[in-house]
C-alpha cells in the first residue's frame, strides 16, 4: 500500500516497482538482481520529486534559500545599498521561496517558480553589474600603500557579490 506522506516520492514508486516485478517473476525481469547497487542520477531525482511536489523537492528550495540568506547577511549593508528602491532584492527572493514552499497546487507552483526565476534573473543581473563596476574600480586604483585599505574593501565587496550571484544562480539552475 502507498503511503499517504511519502518522503520522496521515488521511495513511493519502488514500492509499486518491487510489488510489479515480484508479481512478472523471472521470466519478465532477468535482469534484476535484488542485491545489486542502485545508481542515483540526482538531477532525475530532483527532477521527479518537483514534478511530485513532495518534500525532496521542498527541501532543495529551503536549502538553496538558507543559502542565499548566508551569502545576504555578509555584507548586508552593501546589498541593502546596492537593492534599494527595487522590487527584485535578495530579500524578496527569500520571502518569494517560503511562499512557494506552502502552495499545493501545482498551477500555483508553477507560476511561482516563473515569477521566481525572473526575479532570480534579475538579482543576479544586478548583482554582476555592481561588481564590474567594482572590478573595473579596482583596476583603476594606483599601486601603493596609500590605496591598500581602499583596495582590500573593494576587491571584498566585489567577491562578497560574486559569491551571492553564484548563489542565487544555483537557485536558478534547480529551478529550470
């Protein structure tokens, strides 16, 4: 019998699958080996498990988001700054995944994940912005002591956007 809160729901379908091939016998299943090693393909599983909407695919959106919210709140300053008056921010990003993660129906679902990944889109785009500014910065700046902190801080700043565009495009990859 299924179960009514499958975990994934891949374990949900090897149930099926093992009643199924129990019932065909050998004779439709020689390939089969009880013992044999399983590969897990995880992009066929994530992939399943959103199509599902169970709770595999749940917790990849609140690990990607946790994510996110550890590469915002190292420099949060800078990244309120640099989102101030826009409607997509980080932040925003953060609030857009915990909405999505309680919708059941999947024509919501699937207009959530639309709306995230432009968002996401568009973080990112502004994020990457900033930091050529900051890189192009830093390559203007003169060579000596007298510019060192000044340098220290931008190439800091400029990193800290890499990482957190990286990140939000992690969100964006598991998304498509």
């Amino acid at each position: 019998m299924l179960k009514k809160q499958p975990r994934s729901a891949l374990l949900q379908l090897d149930t099926v699958n093992q009643l199924a091939i129990r019932a065909a016998g050998p004779r439709y299943t020689p390939g089969v080996k009880p013992g044999a090693p399983n590969i897990a393909i995880e992009y066929l599983v994530d992939a399943f498990d959103a199509l599902a909407l169970v709770d595999g695919w749940r917790d990849r959106m609140r690990q990607h988001a946790a994510a996110i919210a550890k590469e915002n709140e190292h420099r949060e300053v800078l990244i309120n700054r640099l989102f101030r008056r826009r409607s997509a921010t980080p932040s925003q990003l953060l609030l857009q995944v915990s909405e999505l993660l309680v919708l059941k129906d999947p024509q919501l679902v699937r207009q959530g994940v639309f709306q995230l990944r432009r968002n996401c889109d568009r973080v990112v785009g502004r994020i990457r912005q900033e930091s050529e500014k900051l890189w192009d910065l830093l390559r203007t700046l003169p060579e000596g002591p007298a510019s060192n902190d000044e340098r220290g801080r931008i190439q800091s700043d400029a990193r800290v956007l890499d990482d957190l565009a990286r990140t939000v495009e992690g969100l964006v990859d598991y998304l498509r």
